[in-house]
C-alpha cells in the first residue's frame, strides 16, 4: 500500500549546489508529475511524463530537469538550486483515460526544500 | 486548455452544508471535472469525479448543470475537520494528461 513515495521528506541545501529529488509509485500509471506549492499558493506543475520514456514541460519547468527512469521512477534534479526554489515539491501519478474511467491523481507526502 | 475560475476563500461553520462553485466555460465535449481536497502540508486527494448532473459518494456531492460551464462541490454538514484548500480540474484527457491546478478555494471551518 505504498502508493506515491518521495525521497528526502526535508533538505537544505545552499545557493548552488545541485539534487535529485526522487519519486516512485507502485500502482503501474502511466503518468507522472512533479509540482511546486509556495506558501499560500497552488500547486504549479513543473514537469510532467506521460509514459515511460516521455517528458513534457509544465507551467513553471525553468531550473529544473527531470528524468522517467523507466514506470514506476521519476525524478527531479535541480543543477544549481537557488533560493527561489524553495518550496514542498509533490510527485503524483495518474493513469489518464480517454473514456469514463475515473482518472485520479494520488500524491506523495512532499519534499521541503530550503535553499539558503 | 481548459481554464477554471474559484473563489480563493470561503467561510462555514460546523454542520452546514457547504457550496463551492468552479467556472470552467470552455469545457470540451470529452471534459470530465474533477475536485480535490488538499490539507496543510499534505498533498492534494481525490474527492469526486463527473460529467453530467448530479453524482453523489460518502464524502461529497458534485452539481453539473446542462451546458457544464460550471460545476458545485457540495459538502453536507461540515466539520473542523474540513478546512482545507479546495481545487478544480478540468480537461487533463485533452491536455495530453497534463494536470493543472489552479489557486483553488480555502476553506475554513469554524466552530
């Protein structure tokens, strides 16, 4: 019953310095997503994959990259984090249909990020 | 894409019931509409899901009326327990299943 799993939950990192935030899912979607929550603020989609060996840019991708290790792995790397990235970062995965099949997002716990 | 408009706070008290309305008008023919509920530092779940009229599950109920240019998330007799953040998708089937949310609406319960 894992669901959506990130890796760390808390970083600190310093103005330069470069990670990989790390997701996985294990209910076989296809889809996956990684989003940015400022305080008080929606969730913005930074990147998203709709299938293994596919990425897309989302609404706010500059800074950031991201790679769909294969179905269940998608990660986010920031080269040289600055502090306006500082936020919670969620992965979520989707299976997406064309029909009446509900299509529902389940999300991970979230990253919190400070860079300073 | 598929663009939705809420309003960014609302206010209740324990036990009424309450109306949340989501203006999507350029909703495509395919569209289904979608709600979630996000409390403080957690990540968003899902809530309810439809298409056309009324559909109806343990936690909420969702209003869609004919032209589907709008759509109302109901929830019966709210507790403290409800206060939370509030959001709207539309269209991720013709956006190449890209889920966007918008601000989405605060909603906060009071004793």
């Amino acid at each position: 019953n894992a669901g959506v799993t990130q890796t760390p939950k808390f970083q600190v990192l310093k103005t330069g310095q470069s990670m990989t935030l790390q997701c996985a899912q294990d209910m076989n979607h296809n889809s996956m997503y990684w989003y940015r929550q400022d305080p008080g603020m929606g969730l913005r989609l930074i990147y998203y994959s709709a299938s293994e060996g596919t990425t897309d840019k989302g609404e706010v991708p500059n800074g950031y990259n991201v790679s769909r290790l294969n179905k269940r792995e998608f990660s986010l790397r920031l080269e040289s984090a600055a502090p306006s990235q500082t936020s919670v970062y969620f992965c979520a995965s989707s299976e997406i249909y064309s029909g009446p099949q509900k299509t529902e997002a389940f999300f991970g716990q979230g990253t919190r990020l400070t860079v300073v | 894409l598929a663009k939705t408009t809420q309003p960014i706070s609302m206010d209740s008290y324990e036990g009424q019931e309450v109306n949340i309305t989501c203006s999507h008008n350029n909703i495509a023919t395919n569209d289904y509409i979608t709600w979630y509920q996000q409390f403080p530092s957690q990540g968003p779940r899902f809530i309810i899901q439809g298409y056309k009229t009324k559909v109806t599950n343990e936690v909420a109920s969702l209003f869609i009326p004919a032209d589907r240019k709008s759509s109302t998330l109901s929830l019966p007799r709210v507790s403290l327990s409800d206060t939370a953040v509030y959001y709207c998708l539309v269209g991720e089937r013709n956006q190449g299943g890209k889920l966007i949310f918008g601000q989405g609406t605060e909603l906060s319960v009071k004793p």
